[in-house]
C-alpha cells in the first residue's frame, strides 16, 4: 500500500504544471486583445465593498492569517471584535461573538464555500477536525450581529464565512512541516499542496496532518489526518462549475484519569469522521447571475467505552457501557438568483431545502436516523437613493418539522459621505432554532446494579414545545476610509434576547427503588439585554506595514446570572506586522480577554496573550518562520487546569 | 501569386517610396472576417485623403488576387496570419501591418513591413497607472526585464512612480511571482506577453490581484471585462485612424522615410465600475484623465 501510495504520489507530482515556458496556442495578437473572455470576478466571487455592507463586517485576510502563524482554526478569531476563543479542551476551541460560549454553541452560523458546518444533532462546530486547512483559506468575512436573511436562522449572534482560494491560484506545489520542541504539546503538522491545470478545469489537491498533546493536565491530545479536493471548471464564458470534497479522520483524547469508583468520564480516545460535498453552478448574465449549490456534510464519532465499577451512594459493583457514538449528517440544495436592474436596484433572492439526519442511541435513544426537514425563502432589495443613499431591506422565511414558520427581517439605511464615510443604522430581528437534541433528546444511564438488575435512569428528556430563541438587534455604525491607509469601524449596537432555551428540570417517577428523580429537559424562558460599543482600525500605510486592532465594551444584563456573566466586559486585540525588507518579518499579537463565567467551564480571571513570530524568505518561495506563543504568564482558559504555557514551534514552508 | 511589376528590395527608413500620381491600390489583407478587423477597415477606408480603390480580402483569399491595373500596390495586413501571407505572397512589397503586438512583430523579422503595433508606448502605461490609481508603485512581470529609455526614466521621476520588474523562468514561476510583485507594489501591469499574460494564465493572475486586494491594469479590453479594473489599449477605429495617418503621410510625402513599426497612437480607455467599487477605488473620469495623459505626450 505504501508502494502504490509513493507511486501515485510522484506521478501527482511530476504532473506538468503551467508555466511560462510551456508553449502557447499561436493565436493572433488581436484575439488576446478582442475576443470574448470569459468573466473571472462575478459578482459572486468579489465582496461587496465594506462601506456598503448593511451589516457589521470583520475580514480576516490571507495576510492576517498568515502573520499570525497560528496552526488552530479558532484563534484566528481573536482578532475580531467582540469575539471570544477559549478551549474547553486542546483539541475542543469555543468561538463564540460577544458571550454565551458552550462547547456545542448554538448561536453562530459557521459556513466554508457556502456550505453549514453547523452539527445538527447537538450544535456546535468541530473547529478541530473541520477537513478544512489554514493554508487553503484565502479569506474569512465575519459578520457580527444577526445575519438571517443572508444566512438562515442559527445565524444568530453571528456568522462566519470561510471562503478557500479559487483552484487556478494554486498550482504548483507546496508543502509545509512544522514542530515544536516542548514536552507539552509537542507539536508535530505537516501540508501538502498539488495544484494543476488543464484546459478549462484548475484542481487543487491538498492534505495535511496535524497533530498535539493539548494541556498538559488533561487528556486531550488530537492526531488529525486531512484531505481535500478542489476543481474550478469553466464552461464557456459565462457558466462555472465548482466541486469540492474532502474527508478529516481524529483521534482525540476524552476523560481524565480514574480516581475514584464515582467516576464515568475516564480516559479514553474518541475517533471522528468528517466528510463532505459541495457542488456549486454559477451562471453569469450582464444584469445578474445565479447559483445552485448542492452541498452533504457528515460527522460520525464513536465514542464507547466501559468505565469500570461504579459505586453509587453505598452500591458498589455497579456496571454500566457508555455510548456518545452518533452520526450527523446535513443535506442542502440551494438556489441563490441575483439581478440588477441598472446601476440603481439590486435583487437577490433565493430558497434552499436542507435535511438533517440524526443516528444516535445515546442522543435520542433509538437505532435509526431521526430526519429534520427545513425549507427556506429568502429575499433582499438594495436600493441606491442617489449617489449616497442606500437602503437595504430583505426578509427570510424558514419553516422546520421541529418549529412552524417564523420570519427574520432586516432594514438597513446607509448613508454615504463621499466614498470614504458611511453610515449605517441597522434593525434585525433572527431567530436560533432548537437542535434535535433540545427537541427531542432521550438520553438514559443503564446500569447493572447488584441485587436490582438491570436499572435505566433517564439523564435528559427534550421538549416537543420548545420554541426558537428570538434576537432583536439594533446598530449604527460607522465606516470610515481615513487617508494614509487607514481603515476604521465603530459601532454602538444593542441586543435583545428573549425565550432563550436553557436548562430546566422535571421530576419523573421511575418507581422502587429510585422513585421520583428529576430529569433535565430544555424549556424556554430569560431574556438577556446586551449593549455594547465595538472599535476596529486595519492601518497599512505601505506594503512593509501593517497594524489591525480593535476593542469591545460589553454590558448585559440577564435573568439568569448564569448567562450574564458568560458575556466578558472587554475583549482587545493589537496585531501588527513589519517587513523589515525581502528576506526578514516580524509580527505579533496581544490578546486580552476580560474575566467570564463560562456556562459549562468554569470562572476565568482575565487573560493576556502575547504571540510573536519571525519569518525568513528564502527565494523561489521558501520561508522559515519562528511562532512564539503565550509568551507573557500563564493563564487559565475555561477551567482552571486549562493551563496556557509558553510554547515555541518552527515551521519550514516552499513551493518546489 | 500577384500580377504586378515587382519591385525592388527597399530598406525602411533609408529609402522612400514613390507613390504614381493619380489613384492608388490598397490591398486590404484580412487574417479572418472579424467584426474587429472590419471595423478598423471601415475607418481607414473613411478616413485616408486620396482617391483610392480598395480591395479587401482575407489571407486565405490574397493568392487570387487579381488588380486592375499594374500600378504596384500598398498592402494593408490585419493580423499576423495577414502579414505572413502578403510577405509570402510577394517579400518585396510594402505593407503597414496592424494587429500585431511588439513581440510578433520581432518574430515576423519583416524586411519591408512596418508594424502598426497594439502595444501602448510604456511611458503610456506608467502615465496611465499613475493618472488613474494614484499609486506610488507598479508592477510587472517579465521574461526579460526592459531597459528605460531617458524619456521613460525622467518620467518615473515626474511622476514620482516606482516601475518594478519581476522576472519569471524555470525556476520562478508566475503566481509566486505575481504574489511577490503584489506584496510589494500597489497595482499589477499586465504588458502584452504571451508567454505571461494568456488565457490559461488569466484566471489565476486577477483572481489573485484581487484577494490582494491590488488592481489589475491590463493591455486588453478583453481583460475589464473578465475582472482587470482597467485598460489602455487601441480600439479597432483608433487602429483604423492609425494606418489612415501612415497611409496619407505616405501620399502627401512620399519621399519621407517610414518607421519601421510605430506603438500605438491613438487609445481608448476601459474600466470595470464593479471592480473599482469591489475594490473600493474612485477613478477619475475619462476626460480629466485623458487631459492628463496628454501633457506626458511627446
């Protein structure tokens, strides 16, 4: 096997690539000049200019990413405002806007290519074992604040939009090892990159693997193998295919050590799968275009293990088999129709059908796949009022076989002074539908007990008449476009959330010998008012110099203790940049993140975090670069043996 | 093969041609019937001085060519596959010959064909990235790096603009060049390379000025239209109008030697509104920018 793979391997590589030398068609100078070409930037694939976003917009680009030198998906968030990255475990991170940050976070719309990474089952993003690599990102829109119309409910505190470079701007190889020489995490990544063309199709074959102890305290190191598949086909001059696919396989620790006969959560190794799908058509026409995307995503976890003796009050010997194994899987087909009518009105409008498909004995007690089906209208009209007017209306409507039809509306007025100013005020209201699991959970403990036999003890039971949660947002903000390469956002912005699901109990009686015990379940009820202001600057005078930085002052105010203090009061980032000249770079980062409760962790105190990183180009494409991390005092992230410790790495990176 | 008088082997620019009095024969040489070609030969028709009788045909058409009388003819090719057929066709004929960039014309190795060229002067390209982006730095991607004439040098310092060249071989392949070049300049100038800058090339060279969030200013109008945010290039009537000036400074002095090619004279501007707003560029309009790029003019 290892043969064939090697074989296979350098005929990948030894593939001819375009380049320059490679002989051209001998067509006429005028043909270059004349002939119909086909469009490369549509609509689709460049960004609405930020002063004319309707909503609060943040990018991490390909620069940022790269000068941070981060190997973990989720702390390329950091430099977002509002935004907080803790990690319930190595290889568990948390992102979350503003607060209310779980392990299984329910609030955030997490897209890459168009596609929901969003768990169905249990909520949650798999940050760690996405079959999504850094080095293949080209580029990251977050938008904070509620985003339904664009991107359908659990668009609901915000959303994160990966987009991956476009084929045709990787061909060549590439590959890149890195590695730490700590004893805690030793860290050991390796990518790999083939891109090639032929005709009319550009493909992108990458691979990576990635690999770390996690804290040193607890059980959690990852091994995590990736693989990904990009083409880029054109068809004729107005019509783009895109297929994408690829597939992540993990391991990663769980549990802690047994010390005591009370203890479940013993070490073990759970294995994850991640695979998906996306298939995406754009058709071009001069007054508009249209996108189809059919898209699958699927996440299989096995997670079962024996505990061993549990003693349970005065009953010892007591045995018992835990199961978490599931299977997710997420099915869409989406039709997006832009059109503009002249330079002033624009339209866009769609609908997608999604179905969610559940199989886990541990989540809703039951051997087969549980089906989720959801359809969704949505529709929005920009409309230029002169040159300096632009009003942005657009509704969503979403109905599920767990909820009836509720609508998210948004409105949005920008005023632009010139081309440098713009301000925007903003109304929206979105909803957070609930998971399966909140729904129609059925979690139960089984256990032999000695001299009982066989006992089941429900742990959790959904709720049929659960209903979303509701957010009601307003803002003004204003974009500015200063000289001398300066680029500004403030906002002053305030939420309400109302019928937030938490967690509630009922008793059941399960008869002698355990009688009536309460049983949680997830019900409505607390509203949450959250106010705050948000500041970003991105300051890149010349090409040798970048600085980005931003702050968030947060106020909320909750029925339940519980939720407020999940919402830190500050958060701050400073990251800054510096080609010293062609072949030496320095960057950095300093984090701060002000003191939390976080709802499944613990309280954590404030926490401050300093990155730097030194880079040496070599030529044809080689670096060497140096990643210092958590380089001021350790700090504790989201339960207090959660340590971060100073940590050093290298990485070697080319093309060949 | 043509039933003329030939004439004898002339040596561009050291000799003049004499044009007979009375009307004169221009054969228009097409390389294919396209809708450029004929607009080009629209103009040129419309606009030389002299009475005149045109023949046009394609160059798959020239070698039954019969005219009218023997006056020898002044040829007209459109198009390298037009300037390959009137060489074969008759070597010792005068032609202007239109559609060709610098690098074909170099390849044609034409003893008595003047280039009419599609490429812009480069002090026209500077002059324009300058005008139209207010930019400090541009670059370019080469095989082989140009040398700047004086006139050329001196403007760079006019205009306070930093022209930066990056070449490309086996070893240095485009787009971590292009990434380069992008890093370290505020706009990308895509010259009229072949080797470079061609359809299989395109797609991966603007898709990667733009996440560089770096305009593409191209030779090509053909290029607006797929997502460079601009271009300075001949239209088919400015090429018209070009070969009609030649044709009748010919006439009028026919003793005056011919160049032997000529860049373009007379350009015509594209911009791609949705790039420039993606981008988030204002531009100056065509006017104010055209009374600009005139004062660099010779």
């Amino acid at each position: 096997m290892r043969d064939k793979s090697g074989i296979l391997l350098s005929l990948l590589l030894s593939c001819p690539i375009l380049s320059p030398a490679v002989a051209q068609e001998d067509t006429t100078g005028a043909g270059d000049f004349f002939d119909d070409s086909p469009q490369i930037l549509t609509a689709s694939r460049m960004s609405k200019p930020l002063l004319e976003s309707p909503a609060s917009v943040s990018v991490i680009d390909r620069q940022m990413i790269e000068a941070s030198g981060v190997r973990d998906l989720a702390d390329l968030f950091r430099l977002v405002p509002g935004f907080v990255v803790g990690y319930h475990s190595g290889h568990a991170p948390v992102v979350t806007y503003l607060g209310l940050g779980e392990e299984f976070g329910r609030q955030i719309q997490v897209l890459v290519d168009g596609r929901s990474v969003f768990i169905p089952s249990f909520g949650g993003v798999p940050w760690s074992n996405l079959p999504l690599l850094i080095e293949d990102i080209q580029r990251i829109e977050v938008i904070r604040g509620p985003n339904a119309v664009t991107y359908g409910a659990n668009a609901f505190l915000a959303t994160i939009n990966i987009i991956t470079r476009h084929a045709a701007e990787d061909l060549g190889n590439r590959a890149s090892i890195t590695a730490s020489d700590n004893a805690n995490p030793d860290i050991a990544d390796a990518y790999l990159r083939i891109g090639r063309h032929h005709q009319n199709i550009d493909w992108r074959l990458s691979m990576g693997a990635i690999s770390d102890d996690g804290f040193a305290a607890i059980n959690d190191s990852k091994e995590v193998g990736k693989l990904n598949f990009r083409a880029d086909i054109t068809s004729g001059s107005n019509q783009f295919w895109t297929f994408q696919t690829g597939t992540s396989h993990s391991s990663l620790g769980r549990g802690f050590p047994r010390e005591d006969d009370t203890q479940t959560d013993v070490e073990r190794t759970e294995r994850a799968s991640n695979s998906y799908l996306n298939l995406q058509w754009e058709g071009v026409r001069e007054s508009g275009s249209s996108i189809v995307r059919l898209t699958h995503t699927r996440q299989d976890v096995t997670d079962n293990y024996d505990p061993g003796p549990i003693t349970y009050d005065v009953i010892t010997g007591i045995t018992t088999y835990i199961d978490f194994d599931r299977i997710s899987e997420r099915s869409e087909l989406e039709l997006v129709q832009n059109n503009e009518f002249g330079d002033r009105l624009r339209l866009v409008y769609g609908g997608s059908l999604r179905r969610d498909r559940v199989k886990s004995i541990f989540l809703l007690n039951q051997d087969d796949f549980r089906d989720v089906d959801t359809g969704r209208l949505f529709g929005s009209m920009e409309w230029r009022i002169g040159d300096q007017w632009l009003l942005d209306m657009g509704v969503m409507y979403e109905d599920t076989s767990l909820t009836s039809l509720d609508s998210s509306p948004r409105i949005s007025l920008i005023r632009k002074f010139g081309n440098r100013h713009a301000l925007r005020l903003v109304a929206s209201v979105a909803k957070r539908n609930p998971t399966l699991y909140e729904f129609d959970g059925d979690t139960e403990f089984v256990a032999e007990v000695p001299a009982f036999g066989t006992v089941v003890i429900p742990t959790f039971m959904g709720n049929n008449e659960i209903q979303p949660e509701d957010i009601e947002s307003h803002e003004i903000g204003l974009r500015s476009r200063l000289g001398g390469g300066i680029v500004t956002d403030i906002k002053i912005f305030s939420y309400r959330i109302e019928n937030h699901i938490v967690a509630d109990e009922i008793n059941v009686d399960l008869g002698p010998p355990l009688n009536v015990l309460p049983v949680q379940t997830s019900a409505n009820g607390e509203t949450t008012d959250v106010g705050g202001i948000e500041f970003e600057l991105d300051y890149k005078p010349d090409s040798q110099f970048r600085l980005n930085t931003g702050f968030s002052l947060v106020d909320a105010d909750s029925t339940l203790a519980e939720l407020e203090n999940s919402f830190p009061k500050h958060t701050a980032f400073v990251a800054a940049q510096y080609h010293i000249n062609q072949k030496h770079e320095i960057s950095g980062a300093l984090y701060y993140l002000d003191a939390i409760d976080w709802p499944d962790g613990d309280h954590i105190p404030i926490a401050r975090r300093l990155d730097l990183r030194y880079a040496y180009h070599l030529e044809k494409d080689f670096s060497f670069e140096v990643v210092g991390q958590n380089l001021l005092e350790d700090f504790e992230d989201y339960e207090p043996e959660n340590l971060h410790q100073r940590l050093f790495y290298l990485r070697l990176s080319g093309s060949f | 093969m043509i039933r003329c008088h030939r004439i004898l082997l002339i040596f561009l620019a050291l000799v003049p041609i004499a044009a007979e009095a009375g009307n004169l024969d221009i054969v228009i040489v097409k390389s294919s019937d396209n809708t450029y070609f004929n607009q080009s030969i629209e103009t040129l028709i419309d606009q030389v001085d002299r009475a005149a009788r045109f023949k046009v045909v394609t160059s798959d058409e020239l070698g039954n060519l019969e005219l009218d009388s023997d006056q020898v003819p002044l040829f007209v090719a459109l198009g390298l596959p037009a300037a390959r057929a009137v060489e074969k066709a008759d070597p010792g004929a005068i032609s202007f010959n239109a559609y060709l960039t610098y690098e074909q014309y170099r390849e044609l190795k034409p003893a008595n064909q003047v280039g009419v060229l599609l490429d812009q002067p480069l002090y026209r390209y500077l002059a324009f990235c300058k005008f139209l982006l207010a930019t400090d730095s541009v670059g370019t991607i080469v095989e082989q790096p140009v040398d700047l004439d004086a006139q050329e040098s001196r403007l760079l310092d006019e205009l306070n603009l930093s022209f930066n060249q990056y070449r490309v071989d086996e070893q240095n392949k485009l787009l971590p060049v292009l990434r380069r070049l992008l890093q370290q300049n505020d706009a990308l100038l895509m010259l009229p390379r072949k080797a470079i800058f061609n359809r299989q090339s395109l797609k991966g060279v603007l898709l990667t000025s733009y996440r560089f969030r770096k305009p593409a200013i191209s030779y090509s109008p053909a290029h607006v239209r797929a997502g460079a945010l601009a271009s300075i290039y001949s239209s088919p009537e400015d090429i018209g109008r070009h070969l009609a000036v030649l044709i009748n400074r010919l006439l009028q002095q026919p003793e005056s030697p011919l160049p032997a090619y000529e860049f373009a004279r007379f350009y015509t501007i594209a911009t791609n509104s949705r790039v420039a707003r993606a981008l988030e560029l204002e531009l100056p309009g065509e006017p104010e920018l055209r009374a600009r790029m005139e004062l660099v003019e010779p």
